[in-house]
C-alpha cells in the first residue's frame, strides 16, 4: 500500500502520491496548482496549508503517551512523514493529530501540513456538530451525513483524510 502524505524534513517537502485524485492523493510539485503540496490547488471546502506546530491548538488531549514517544521516535529518524492533519480557523485548531502535533513540537519541526476546513464551507450548527464529534469515527460519520443529507460540497478531501485516519487507528488496535 502505497502512503499518503507529505513528508517534511529539514530539507524540505517530499509528496507521497498514490493512485487517485485528491490534493494529497496524487504526485506533485511543492508549491505548484494540482500537486500535493500545501498551497497546491484545494477544491471547495478544504485548502492544503503548512504551519508551525507550535501554533496549532490540538482539539483532544494526548491520551497515549506510548504513542507519543513512538511518534518522537519516528519524527526525530524521519521527520514528519503523516497524513496531512485536519484542521479549521486557518488551521490555528486540529481537529485531528493531537499525538502528531505534540510529537513535532517536542522534535522542533518547524512546519507540518494540514488539510484546512475552510470558514465558509459550514453553517453554525454545523460546526457545532463538529467540535462535539469526540473522536476521528464519529468525526467521519459527521462528515458523511453532512454529503449526504445536508448536501455540502467540496468536503470530498476531508472525508478521504478522515477515512485514512480511521483505517490507521484500527489498524494499530490489531497490532
């Protein structure tokens, strides 16, 4: 399976593509329209940004500290290698990541890519319906209903992101 993403190293950006469409399912250009860079294109209701982590405000406390330091680990060999972290107000709040953003602080990464939900996209009740989903399941299905029954376009990148984020976290519950 090939991983979606972009790393972001001391060197720079590096895309990870796969098959498909998407802002960040697709090879690219950093900083070009149509790749999988932060500034590279964004349809509708979603931008792809970068930003210092230390000036994001994760959404969830770290509830793992195993996974935290796992992560430390990981960033401090690699860099950041994740899946963009979703996020809204021009990506000063996570909604996703919390283990992610902490880790690069902790690491001193100095950017990190966010999927950002952009302000006009949803109504208020609508957001409250988001900062009440508690974890990336019930934040998906919110997503989800909103296409479906509210009909709010552009949302197809954050469903996807978030679909991403579900499969992973199941799939370290098995491990």
């Amino acid at each position: 399976m090939i991983r979606k993403g972009i790393i972001i190293t001391k060197d720079g950006f590096r895309c990870l593509g796969g098959p498909g469409s998407g802002n960040f399912g697709h090879a690219g250009i950093p900083g070009q329209r149509g790749g999988s860079a932060p500034g590279g294109g964004g349809g509708g209701g979603s931008e792809n940004i970068s930003k210092n982590p230390a000036r994001i405000e994760p959404f969830n406390p770290v509830r793992s500290n195993a996974k935290l330091e796992s992560l430390i680990s990981s960033m401090e060999e690699k860099g950041y290698d994740g899946p963009p972290i979703l996020t809204y107000q021009d990506g000063e709040i996570a909604l996703t990541g919390s283990h992610r953003i902490v880790a690069a602080k902790k690491v001193g990464i100095d950017k990190i890519p966010l999927l950002n939900i952009k302000d006009d996209t949803l109504n208020e009740d609508q957001w409250s319906e988001v900062q009440s989903a508690r974890d990336t399941e019930s934040l998906l299905r919110t997503f989800q209903d909103f296409k479906e029954y509210e009909e709010v376009s552009g949302i197809d990148d954050i469903i996807e992101l978030l679909e991403e984020e579900v499969s992973h976290e199941q799939s370290e519950w098995m491990e």
